[in-house]
C-alpha cells in the first residue's frame, strides 16, 4: 500500500507540473496590442489637443501633439494636412521660416488640393510663404511632367535645382544655383528676373543685405517697372532692401 500511494503521489506531481507549464505558456491579457482603431482614435485625440493649445498659444504642447498624432501613420490625408498647417503656422508665428516652409510643402505633398481656409489667407506671417511654397511646387510639378519629353537647358535646371534649394530653405546652396545660371548668360529675360529676385532673396534671409540690394538693382537694369508681387510685399527680411534698390535706382534717372 505504502509503494502504491508513493506512486500515486509521483503521478500527481508530473500532472501538476504539467499543468503549471500550460498555464505560464498562456499570454497575459494585459500584454495584447491596441488595435488599431484604438490607436487612430488615440491620434486624433492627439491632434485635437495640439490644436486646442495652438489656439491656447502653447506652442510647443501643440507642435509635440502634433507629432505625435502623426507618429502613428493613422490619419487620413486631411488630418494630416491638418495637422502640418496648423505647425506651419507656429513656426511663421515663430519666424522660423525655413521650417514653415517645409510643413506647408508636407501639407501639398500630403493632399494637392490642400488650401488655406478663408480665415486663414491673408495672414502676414504666414500667407506669404504658403502662396510661395505652393506656386514653386506648381512650377515643379509642371517641370517633372515635362522633363521627360523634353529635358530642360542647363541654365534652366539650374534655375529650376535653385528654385527647389530656396523651397526648402537652403538658402546658401539656392543662390549658388541661382547664380551658376545667371552665369550661363542662357536664360531669356523672365528668367534672369526670377533668378536675380531670388537670389536678392535667399541674400536677405542670410542677412547679406548690401547684396541683397545690390540683386535688385540689377532686376531694373533689365525690367524698369519691376515690382514685386502681392505676396512678396512686406517680408521683414527684404523690403528694406528692395525700397533702397528702387529708391536708388529712381535717384539715378533723375541725375540722368
């Protein structure tokens, strides 16, 4: 009997055992995944938020919500060019252009149609770099479905690489390609006024002002009514600049 119970007791050891493994095999109900409903509601919760403290003027609460909205990769496309506007908008307010520039180019990227709301347009610190942002990329994309039938001069491509450096605000390297294609000595008169404007431009927003207005002046060498256009007018980097140029260049007709 004592050699029958001890193997009874062996036997419920080896059930126990068994039974204590199944049950350390079995995953926590604390460990499942969000889904991903949970996950997209969680990020427009976020982008919510962020605008809130956009409206509140706690910008940086607002930009963090804003990316982490878009950390998730689950907003629809308007949510996202959403979300991009509304950081657009804080660096302008915040004079880092170069960055506000690069959130409106995510916004069309995002969704072509994308447009400032009425209440919107107009703003000073940020409708002149949205209208300048867009119209690039209007220009660009109209390059792209072109280039393939017809690859573009090289003065041209350098204007046009020029073009894209100023877009996403490198300035430096926009006015070296700038300059290569005034160079050239190619490009019909529209574009050697593109080309100096910009170039006056990305000086300005290095702070070169003397050169800046030095590019101006040569813009009315060739064109004596420039003028630059509504959306341009008033920048703090270079309408100083550009009011010497006209002045100076007025001053010296009437001495003529």
């Amino acid at each position: 009997m004592q050699a029958l119970s001890s193997r009874w007791r062996g036997c419920l050891c080896i059930l126990f055992a068994v039974a204590l493994t199944a049950c350390q095999m079995q995953p926590a109900k604390n460990t499942v995944a969000p889904s991903e409903q949970a996950l997209r509601q969680r990020a427009q919760e976020q982008l919510a938020q962020g605008i809130e403290r956009y409206h509140a003027g706690d910008y940086d609460q607002a930009l963090k919500g804003f990316q982490a909205a878009l950390d998730h990769g689950l907003l629809s496309k308007s949510e996202q060019s959403n979300a991009r506007k509304h950081m657009a908008f804080i660096y302008c307010l915040s004079n880092r252009e170069a960055e506000c520039r690069g959130e409106f180019r995510k916004a069309l990227e995002i969704d072509p149609q994308f447009d400032l709301k009425p209440a919107e347009a107009g703003h000073p610190a940020w409708d002149p770099v949205y209208r300048s942002v867009k119209a690039q990329m209007e220009i660009q994309r109209a390059a792209l479905e072109s280039k393939s039938e017809i690859p573009l001069p090289r003065a041209r491509q350098m204007l046009a690489d020029g073009m894209q450096s100023y877009e996403m605000g490198e300035y430096s390297a926009a006015l070296a390609h700038l300059q290569d294609a005034l160079k050239e000595g190619l490009l019909d008169k529209g574009d050697k006024v593109k080309a100096l404007k910009y170039s006056a431009f990305s000086l300005c927003l290095v702070g070169k002002q003397a050169r800046c207005r030095g590019e101006f002046v040569k813009i009315f060498d060739i064109e004596q009514d420039f003028d630059l256009a509504p959306a341009e007018i008033g920048h703090p980097s270079w309408t100083r600049a550009f009011a010497q140029a006209k002045a100076q260049v007025r001053a010296a007709k009437s001495k003529g």
